[in-house]
C-alpha cells in the first residue's frame, strides 16, 4: 500500500506525462471530510483530457489502485477520478475557468510538486 504523497506523485507523473496543464495540488485536510487531497489540472480538448485521465488510472493499475468512480470521462469536460483520500480534477480550459475551484477552496495551502 502507498501512502498519500506516492499516491500524490504516481497521479501527477501520470498527468504530467500527458503534458497536462497547470497542475495544482490542495491540502483539503481541514477544510472537508470528503478527501485529503484534490489535484487539478487541464487539457487542450475533450480527447486531451481523457487520455491524462486514462494515463493516471494505466500507471496506478498495476499497483492495484483504482478509482472508487470516475464521473465525466464521456463528455470529457470535466473528468473526476476518486482515489479516495485524493481526487483528480481533469477540465477543459473553459470548465476549469467556469468553476474555478482553486478560489472556492482558496484556504487549501497548495502542495510543492516535484516534478519527474
């Protein structure tokens, strides 16, 4: 079993390999009790986002890590993959303005991401 910060990094190689944008992780700890973490991070298109959520679940599979729901991946506007104690947001540019969920949980303090 991994502990949140490999799990943090497992998930943020995976979106960075996919040539995300603008990554950005938040500690929700004291601020929700539905998850420690959320990651949230863009692509280009529909297709883009997609493939970065397909990416994170093919690098998470084979350590037996799933996610509890994956919402959105149809329309790939906004793509949610629950890991439990970290959800990964994936949004189009035009979602990810719209909902601007970096200023609704403003609180949160952002976590360093140490790149590959």
């Amino acid at each position: 079993m991994i502990n949140d910060n490999e799990l943090i990094k497992y998930i943020t190689d995976g979106c960075s390999d996919e040539k995300a944008d603008d990554l950005v992780v938040l500690d929700v700890r004291n601020l929700t009790s539905l998850t420690e973490y959320f990651i949230i991070t863009s692509g280009r298109n529909p297709k883009h986002v997609q493939s970065i959520s397909d990416n994170v679940n093919n690098k998470l599979s084979p350590l037996a890590i799933f996610p509890l729901r994956r919402e959105g991946y149809q329309e790939g506007a906004w793509i949610i993959n629950d890991y439990n104690s970290v959800i990964l947001h994936i949004f189009c540019a035009e979602k990810r303005n719209h909902y601007d969920l970096e200023r609704l949980w403003g609180e949160a303090p952002k976590i360093e991401i140490i790149s590959n």
